[in-house]
C-alpha cells in the first residue's frame, strides 16, 4: 500500500502514531485499543477512548492568570485558532 501526503507524530525517527491519504484519495482511520483517529488529507480527528466512559473535565478555576496587558493578543490567537480550524 502506497500513501501519498501524511500526517505521523512522533520523535527521533520512531513515528508513534501515523495517517496517510492512499493515492486513491480514500480516508485512512486507524483504530487501536485506547484511541482512534481519522485523517481525510486535511484534517486529523482523535478521539480516545476511556477506560472508565468518556472524561469530563471538572476544574472550575484557572490554572494560569492573563497579565491585564496580555489579554488582547490571547483573545486574538485564540480567534486565529477559531478562524484557521484549530479551535473550535
């Protein structure tokens, strides 16, 4: 099996977990024990899977405080991230 563009994530060399578009153009999805993921040749979806049902999150309190200065480049990162599909 040939796959053309490809998205791997990994370091040193050892590729940890990959996804390719065949050159036929179809989707590649790979399934393993504690995770999922699909690529279509632009977006990479994960989702795990919880051992113990899906996780949610509980915190109600920041971990890092914005300087006052900071907060207007924040809100327009984050509005890139929205903007460019990273963030939704």
């Amino acid at each position: 099996m040939t796959v053309g563009r490809g998205v791997q994530f990994g370091t040193g060399g050892q590729c940890i977990l990959g996804a390719g578009v065949l050159e036929s153009g179809e989707a590649v999805v790979l399934n393993e024990s504690d995770l999922t993921a699909h690529f279509d040749g632009t977006h990479l979806t994960v989702k795990w899977k919880w051992s113990d049902g899906e996780s949610v999150l509980r915190n109600q309190i920041v971990e890092y405080a914005v300087a006052a200065g900071d907060i207007e480049e924040v809100y327009g990162e984050i509005e890139r991230w929205i903007n460019d599909g990273w963030l939704e």
